[in-house]
C-alpha cells in the first residue's frame, strides 16, 4: 500500500492506471469505523485499484463547528486501510489542498442543498461539493463509494458530478450501526458514556416512526410530531428537525405513500448527530388501510 501526500504524486499514479482496470474511490475524513470499512470493503470487491482519502476539509465546517477538535487518527487508518488491501490512502496536507490564495468554490443551487443540513449547516455542501470536485479531479475515480448515513450529501454529489459531466459513478452504502442501533459515527468518539447511552433514542424513534407508518398513520405530521415528543423524553437531547420528505428532492411529504425519507438531526450533549431511515410504504390490495414495509 502507497501513503501520498503530494497532488502531483497522487496524480502520476493515476495516470498509470488504465482501462480497463478501474479505479474506486472512498473520500473520508479519517478516523475511520466500521461505516468507512464498509465502503472500503465494496470498491475492492468492485474495483481493481482502491484510493482511500483522508482530509478534514475545512471549508465543510462551519463557524463553532467541532474542525479544530475532529479525531484524527491518521497511523490507525494506515494499518486499518493496509488490512483491507487499500492500494492507496491519499492524505493530503492543508495547505496542498487549499493553497493560500485559495479562492474557488463549487456552490450547489437550489433546494436539495439549501435544505435540511444546507438550512441548519450554512456553507456545509458549498465545502463539500468543492473539496468532492478537487478530489474527482485528483483522484479520477471510476466508481466513487458514500455512505447512505449522510444521505442528503449522497444526492448533493449525484447532482454535482452530473452536472459537472464528471467521469465518475456515484454507488451509494447502507449506514452501518452499532448494536443498539446507533449509527456508527467519527463523532460518536465526543460522546460520554452517559450521551451515547441516550444517543439510542435517535435511532429507537426513526424504528417507531416507521413502525407508526407500518401501522397506517399516513399523515407525516403526525409522525413527525410523535417522533419528536419520543426524542424529547431524552433529557440530553436537543433536535434540529425531523422531516418526512420524498427521497429525491428532499422536499416535504404532504401524505406518506410509496418511497419516502425519515430524516432527523439532533444534539446529544454538545455533539450534533444526524440519521435516516428509507422507507416503502405501500397500500395492500386487500386491505387498503393498511401499509407494508419494506427495509
Ligand atoms: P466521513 O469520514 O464522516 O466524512 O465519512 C466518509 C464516508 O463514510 C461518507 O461517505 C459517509 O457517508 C460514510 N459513513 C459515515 N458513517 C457511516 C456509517 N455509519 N455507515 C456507512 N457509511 C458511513
């Protein structure tokens, strides 16, 4: 396995990879849990050359967001990528990425990137689309691997790599999560023992609003109302939203039917956590009351 640092080296060993060898691509922002090994895991299943990237892009944060204190872990990755056969952990410096005249931007337009995390995180997509770009560019991914975790930056990027006709296939995972069902986090490393015990209740609501819908409540603010009272009941924690909203447009559902999204995000503590759950809600021919699930 090769540790680069540099743009150019990264780029060089790029360039002597060719078709019909493929290349898959994992961007990351290091500290790496069984989430990031799950896509590590798929593009060497999928993909002949594996690139693992790790870079805390600060530009995706936002002011009193936790940049300064996000968990770096780098030797740790290094053997945990050299386990899973990582051809190449790309790990950039600051100032390679961001030179100090740095001044251009990949702004996502419209609702899918103003919405939810765009709202509540100002500038957070803007950060994300535009290192994504630079590292499409570097890196030349044939498939490039995201977890469903951070599902609205999932269609962020889909838009952006069409719209840019970048050369990349966006293949997106299952969030893995811990036992209690806790979605697995870099973040979760903030939590004490106490929070990540109450940290349950964001994942114990999203089962109970799918199971309210299983049981063929159809209004989605109901649900969303239940759901939050739920959360309330755990002193810790403090919601952002909860939203029932169309999987592609991440727009407001007026009636839950066929595909939709639960999304929330929450403070446990003074750690900000987000979650989803994809559901289908269809109405059985026999009994058109009633709804079946599916995932
Ligand atoms: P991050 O290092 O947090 O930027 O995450 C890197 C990639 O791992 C992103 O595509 C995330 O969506 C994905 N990821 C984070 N947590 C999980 C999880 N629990 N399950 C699956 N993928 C995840």
């Amino acid at each position: 396995m090769r540790l680069i640092k540099e743009i150019s080296q990264m780029k060089d060993y790029r360039k002597n990879i060719k078709a019909p060898q493929t290349v898959g691509f994992v961007p990351t922002m290091g500290a790496f849990h069984e989430g990031h090994l799950s896509l590590i895991r798929k593009a060497r299943q999928q993909c002949d050359k594996v690139v693992v990237s790790i870079f805390v892009n600060p530009i995706q944060f936002g002011k009193g967001d936790d940049y300064q204190r996000y968990p770096h872990n780098l030797s740790e990755d290094i053997s945990l990528s050299e386990k899973e056969e990582v051809d190449v952990v790309f790990a950039p410096s600051l100032e390679e990425m961001y030179l100090q005249d740095y001044s251009t931007f990949v702004r996502v337009g419209g609702s899918l990137s103003s919405t939810l995390e765009g709202a509540s995180r100002s500038g957070h997509f803007k950060g994300v689309a535009t290192v994504l770009v630079k590292l499409f560019n570097i890196v030349r991914p044939d498939f490039s691997y995201f977890g469903e975790k951070d599902y609205q930056q999932v269609l962020v990027v889909r838009k952006v790599v069409e719209e840019f006709n970048l050369d990349t296939q966006i293949i997106a995972l299952p969030t893995i999560r811990e036992r209690d069902g806790v979605a697995l986090s870099s973040r979760n490393s903030y939590l004490n023992k106490e929070e990540r015990k109450a940290a349950s209740i964001l994942y114990e609501a999203l089962e109970k609003a799918k199971l309210w819908i299983k049981e063929g409540e159809r209004n989605p603010f109901i649900i969303v109302s239940k759901t939050k009272d739920l959360i309330k009941k755990e002193p810790l924690a403090r919601i952002d939203y909860v939203a029932v909203v169309d999987p592609e447009t991440l727009e407001k559902v007026e009636d839950i039917r066929g595909e939709v999204l639960i999304v929330l995000a929450a403070k446990i503590g003074k750690t900000r956590l987000i979650d989803n759950s994809l559901l289908v809600a269809r109405i059985s021919k026999r009994r058109k009351k009633e709804f079946s699930i599916e995932r």
